[in-house]
C-alpha cells in the first residue's frame, strides 16, 4: 500500500509538470500577416507569436497554392526589411535599400 502511495506523491506532480511544458510549447505558433507578388515569385510573409522575427515563404507564381514554398527565409528583425528583402531580390525592383 505505501509503495502505491509513493507512487501516486511522485508521479503525478512529475505528470502535471511535464504537460505545463508540452503545452507551453505546443502553444506557440506563427502567424500569417501578408501576401503579394512580384516579379515572378509570390510570398506570405509570417511572424512569430510573440513578433520577434518575421520570415518569407516563397513560391514560383506559376505554383499551386498548395504546394511546397520554393524557399524559407532566414527570420528578420521587421516585416519591412523582410518585404525589401522580397523588393530586392525576387520582384526585381529598383529601390534605393537594393544592393547593387
């Protein structure tokens, strides 16, 4: 009897800690806030739940909506700089934050 009461003491705060974090985890999520197109490429640009880093996903405009991003950006500080970033290296435009 002891040992199922031992059992019960130490494994069920280790259980309720254990979802706390898993759920704590799982809760994060990343968060759709634009889309367009340029050049030949169309993007959706996505933010991270707490608005830290933005990123690009990138597709051929001749893709299926449902298919693969053709490419993932590294995360940026803005979405401006991520939108330049499409600006600039994708649509082909000419803009004064360009590279050349």
């Amino acid at each position: 009897m002891k040992l199922i009461q031992i059992l019960k003491v130490a494994v069920i705060p280790v259980l309720t800690i254990f979802s706390f974090v898993s759920t704590s985890n799982t809760a994060l999520a990343d968060y759709l806030n634009s889309q367009g197109s340029g050049g030949n490429y169309r993007y959706e640009l996505w933010s991270s739940d707490d608005n830290s880093g933005y990123y690009l996903k990138i597709w051929s405009s001749e893709a299926s909506q449902k298919s693969e991003a053709y490419s993932t950006t590294r995360a940026f500080a803005s979405s401006r700089e991520a939108l330049i970033y499409f600006d600039c290296n994708y649509a082909e435009r000419s803009l004064p934050e360009c590279p050349r």
